[in-house]
C-alpha cells in the first residue's frame, strides 16, 4: 500500500522535496506487518511528513499524519526532564537519595535520583524481570500475556501500588553496580515530582514542558482509558481454544504502567519536543550534558538514549511502544534533524512485531542521520 500525505495541515507538508527512499521504508514497514505507519523528518530541507498502511484494520482509511498515539517509554525522555527541571530550581539534588523525599518506601539509602533516572538503582521491574540465563520473574497481573491482560486493561492501579509491588521482590543488583531497564524507577521518579512540588505529574508536566512549547496534542492520561481524536487503532492478538482473537485495545485504563509509559502525543509535538530538549531551550547546558551522558553499558543516559549511527554521529533518541501503538522520536545532538514517528500493529504475547520494529528503526536512523544532507 503506497503511502499517502494525509493531514491538511499546509505547515506539516511544505513545498519541499519528496523523499521517495523514506516512502519506500515505510511501504516496506507495512509489508512486514504494521497496520499503519506516520512518519515525519524536519532536517536542513525542511519539514516532510507521510503516512503508509491503514488507520483501522478493515478499512481503508489512511492514518491521521499528526494523530493521537501512546508514546509508550517516550513518556520517560519527558519525565526525566521534569525532575532535571526541578533539579534546575534547585528542589531536587540529583545525587541525593530518592529516601529523602520518599521516605514511606523504605528505599535503599544508595539509591539516589540519578540512579532512578538511569536505570541503575537494580529496583524490581513491576512490568517483570527476563534474566539473561532465561528467567522469568512475573510482574503484575496486567502485563500477564493473553486474555488476562485484555480482559483487565481497563483496571486502576495507582503507582504506590505499583511500587510496592516491586519492592516486594528481590532487588537486581546492589544500587550502581549494574544497568537493567526497570519501569519502577520512572514511576518512582512520578511519586518524587508530587511529593516535591506538591502538585500532580500531570500539572508539573503542564507547567514546565507542555505550555512552555504550546503541545496541545500531548496528554497525561493517569487512569483515563481515551484517546483523543485524530487517532489510529491498537490491537491485541491472544490464543483460546487453538482461536486466535484480535481485539481492538485502543481503549485501555494506562494507570498499569504510569509514567513508565501512560503519556499521549503527536508526531508534530514530539519533534517540538525532542528539538527544544537537545537544542538547549528546556535545560541548562550542563543538565543537558548530564542528561546525554551514557551508561557505558547501553548508551543510556538519563531518559535517553544515545546512539551512534554507524558512521561517527550521534542521535538522541527513545522509542516505546504500548499494546498495538509505538512512537519513534530521535534528533541530532543539537536539535537541528529530527525524525517522529507514530505506528499502530497487533501486538501479542510473543511481540511477534519486534523484530520488523528493530530492522525498521535502523534503517530509518540510516535513511535519515546516516550522512549530511543536500539543503
């Protein structure tokens, strides 16, 4: 299926060149199994912007070029830089223990707020552990694969719970010895941002990034199960009795994974965004600096990653996904190139998409970073 401009919006799709090497990425992205794929580039040729695939399994509408999608981890590149903000007003020590502003928990006193911010404060993975030696250690019933996470995605958990939960099982690793992705640490960092500033993530989220960069497409939804429209559809595919069932998820409670990956957005509003994060207009350049310092192990520094693209230059980047709806957001060190992107798939339990969504993200790094490019 070729892709298609769809969004009316003039400013999304200027008089700029066709990139015809994108478009083929994206038919081929289709091909391997996405429902829908929207993709928009803002580099030195301008802004470009394109979709591929369907809106709705079924039927043949495109996807919206800037709709509503679950950013899934992305959520974390913006949390991060809310509590690095509040490091900036000096509310927050970044190398302080998180026990001192959360002292119910009972937390390692070696975890400090950076630790939570780079993944290396070893707290449990509410979402679950996969150990290198092939075990696995469950995490809550949400995330159990199947019907059970279907017929329960439309529970509340508050993120207390949800961190409890955690600190019920064994720790990973002794705080700073090792690097192990856990959404814990983000829903910790949520519960730090309340209690400092005595206002809700969502409000601080408002104040300091949201209003500041005019995103009134992005949202933190908490425990509301809606979407705003414009928006593709998400699925779910899950076995019973030798059947395999699809069921239309767009509609789910997030509060099972918090701000490890609860937040909504636009393509559009997560280019405003990465660029004003790495072009220097949210933090001040030495927080910016810290922020994009990597762990040695996984290039990831505090909520981002950074990634080498194979020929000497740098991304600033970070992906998610979230039960049939994925978000790309990447830019250059200095916010001047950035690619977005929104996908909607059938995800299961064998997320039987990850590979096709790894191939597609690197040739798109390629395609899109690999190399100067003609103004």
């Amino acid at each position: 299926m070729s892709p298609t401009r769809t969004d009316q919006n003039p400013a999304d799709h200027p008089n700029h060149p066709d990139r015809p090497e994108l478009r083929k990425v994206m038919e081929e992205m289709v091909e391997s199994g996405f429902t829908g794929v929207t993709l928009r580039v803002h580099d030195e040729r301008g802004g470009w912007v394109a979709g591929a695939g369907v809106s709705k399994l079924g039927e043949s509408a495109k996807p919206p070029t800037n709709g509503h999608v679950r950013i899934g981890s992305n959520t974390k590149t913006f949390t991060a830089t809310v509590v690095l903000q509040l490091v900036a007003e000096g509310r927050i020590g970044l190398d302080t223990p998180a026990d001192d502003h959360l002292p119910e928990f009972g937390l390692d006193r070696k975890i400090t707020v950076r630790m939570l911010l780079q993944h290396t404060s070893g707290v449990f993975n509410f979402t679950g552990e996969y150990y290198e030696d092939g075990t696995v250690v469950a995490g809550i019933p949400a995330t159990t694969a199947g019907r059970e996470w279907v017929d329960n995605r439309f529970k509340t958990y508050r993120p207390e719970e949800l961190v409890r939960l955690a600190l019920s099982k064994p720790a990973r690793f002794e705080p700073g010895t090792d690097w192990s992705y856990s959404n814990t640490n983000y829903v910790l960092a949520r519960l730090l941002i309340e209690k400092v500033t005595g206002r809700s993530f969502a409000e601080e989220m408002r104040r300091l990034i949201l209003e500041p960069l005019g995103l009134s497409g992005t949202a933190v939804p908490d425990t509301d199960p809606e979407i705003p429209e414009p928006h593709t559809h998400a699925y779910y595919r899950y076995e019973e009795d030798g059947r395999q069932e699809t069921v239309d998820v767009t509609r789910q409670n997030p509060s099972w994974i918090s701000t490890g990956g609860d937040m909504i957005s636009t393509t559009r509003d997560l280019h405003t965004f990465i660029s004003a994060l790495a072009g220097g207009r949210l933090l001040p350049a030495p927080l910016l600096a810290e922020m994009c310092t990597p762990h040695p192990k996984v290039g990831y520094g505090l909520g981002v990653f950074v990634q080498d693209t194979g020929d000497g230059g740098t991304v600033i980047t970070h992906n998610g996904g979230m039960a049939g709806h994925a978000a790309l957001m990447y830019s250059t060190p200095d916010g001047s190139r950035t690619l977005t992107a929104a996908l909607n798939y059938v995800d299961d339990a064998a997320l039987s998409m990850a590979t096709a969504f790894h191939q597609a993200t690197q040739r798109l790094v390629k395609e899109v970073f690999g190399g100067p490019q003609a103004p």
